[in-house]
C-alpha cells in the first residue's frame, strides 16, 4: 500500500498528518507536486516533483496509484480518476469519494465552476482549523485501517507477503565485520 497526496493543495496540517501516520505504519507515501513542499521528510516519505504544466502532477499520481492504494487530494477530477481505478480517496477535511458519490461531487463542483465564469462565483470559506484537521484525520484514520485490514487479509488468503512498509536501504546493505 502507498498513500498518495496531491500536496500542491494539501494543507500542511493534513500532510502533517499523513506524514505522522506513514512514518509511524511503516507505509510509504508519496507526495506529488509542481514544486518542493517544505517538510515532507521522514524514512518513508518520498516527495514527487513533476513537470510544470497543467495536470502534470495529478497524472502522476493516476499513474503510481494501484487498488488498494490511498488518495488525498480536494482535485475532484483527480478524484474521480482514482476511484475509478479503485484507489480509496478522501480530500483534506475528510470527505470520502466513492464510486456512489463522486459523479454527484463532480456535477456540483462542475456547476460551481460554471457559476464562477459566468461571474457569479459563490464565497468560500478558506480557513483550514483544528475541526477540518480533525474531521481529516478521523476519516484518514477509518480508511487506512479498513485498507490495511483489507491487505492483510488478502495477503493471508494469498500467502503474499505485506507491500505496506518499505525496507530501509541502510539496513539492507549495511554489512558487519568480523
């Protein structure tokens, strides 16, 4: 398993999160964006600069996402191209997209963009506090363990082994002497 964030508009608190999370599961997480984030670091985290360019870090995740893989994004679009590639995707304060709501999600958020070209913008709230954060990590929390509840299972029916950490390379190739 890997959890993926689009971090161009992930705000830092959830990737805060994320980052707490990843390091203290042992799952990789992959941060993709146009540019560096300040403060994505940790054994697991792997920051993901992609080329400039509309669209260029959502393809990016589309295409490293596999089923069974998490999402976090408020890319609606993005959104309904990973779940309909079977990733689990939630936006930054905690809305879960599914294959019975993301049609709806994006006819909304279609209809929103409308209004606003046609100058009739409606005013958002843009404030990310401590109940978005909190909404955020309770619903990342819910789904990352139902997904490593799900792996887990698939791999004691499948006798695979676990994808969900990712070894160290220094423990890998460190040698002794004797």
């Amino acid at each position: 398993m890997t959890i993926f964030v689009d971090a161009d508009s992930c705000p830092r608190p959830a990737r805060e999160a994320v980052l707490r999370s990843s390091n203290k599961k042992g799952i990789r997480s992959v941060f993709a964006a146009n540019r560096s984030i300040p403060g994505i670091a940790g054994k697991y985290a792997v920051m993901e600069i992609c080329p400039a360019g509309e669209g260029s870090a959502d393809n990016r995740i589309v295409s490293l996402a596999r089923q069974g893989d998490l999402a976090v994004t408020r890319d609606i679009p993005l959104a309904a191209r990973l779940v309909e590639a079977s990733v689990a995707v939630l936006d930054d304060r905690g809305r879960v997209y599914t294959r019975e709501n993301i049609r709806e999600r994006l006819s909304l958020r279609d209809f929103t963009v409308n209004l606003a070209e046609q100058g009739l913008g409606i005013e958002r709230a843009a404030s990310y506090g401590k109940k978005e954060l909190k909404g955020f990590a309770d619903s990342f929390d819910r789904l990352l363990t139902a997904l490593l509840k799900k792996e887990q299972a698939n791999n004691v029916c499948t006798n695979k082994v676990p994808t969900n950490s990712v070894r160290p390379q220094a423990a890998e190739s460190s040698t002794t002497s004797g």
